[in-house]
C-alpha cells in the first residue's frame, strides 16, 4: 500500500536496533532519572514534571557524548568558534 502512494519507509531494515537507538536511550534516562523517582499520581503532575525534566535535560544535565555539554551548549554554539586543540 505504501508503495502504490509512493511512500518509502524510513527504516533500513525491519526491526533493527539502530532504528530507535537515541530515543530509547532517552526514554531509558526519563524514566530512570524522573518519572520511577517521582512516582507520579496524575496525568498533569506527570506533563509538569516531564516539562520540567526536558528542561534540565536540555540546558543542565551534561552527556558523555557531548564531552558533558548540554544538548543547548552544544545546539546553539556559534559554528564560527573553533574548538581548541
């Protein structure tokens, strides 16, 4: 069906780990890090949390494959800098 509507899928191979590797680490780092530590009770304490972690995530939290810069360091750098050696 997809490729009578001219949709190729996405996916170089059907179940492969790769595929989802990124968001299945950060899902890994939300649920261990905040929502099995906070226990939510409700849909609405659990999207303020969720909002609040995603924040720090982003603008505090450093990643070891980012040399522990935040993802914001690292997305909004000035591309013109050079790194020092």
């Amino acid at each position: 069906m997809l490729k009578a509507h001219g949709v190729t899928i996405s996916m170089d191979g059907k179940g492969r780990w790769v595929d989802n590797v990124f968001v299945e680490r950060l899902w890994r780092s939300v649920k261990y890090e905040d929502v099995y530590l906070r226990a939510y009770e409700t849909p609405a304490a659990l999207r303020v949390g969720l909002t609040q972690y995603c924040q720090f995530y982003n603008t505090e939290r450093g990643h070891q494959a980012l040399k522990r810069q935040t993802p914001d360091a690292v997305y909004f750098a000035d591309p013109r800098e050079k790194p020092a050696a």
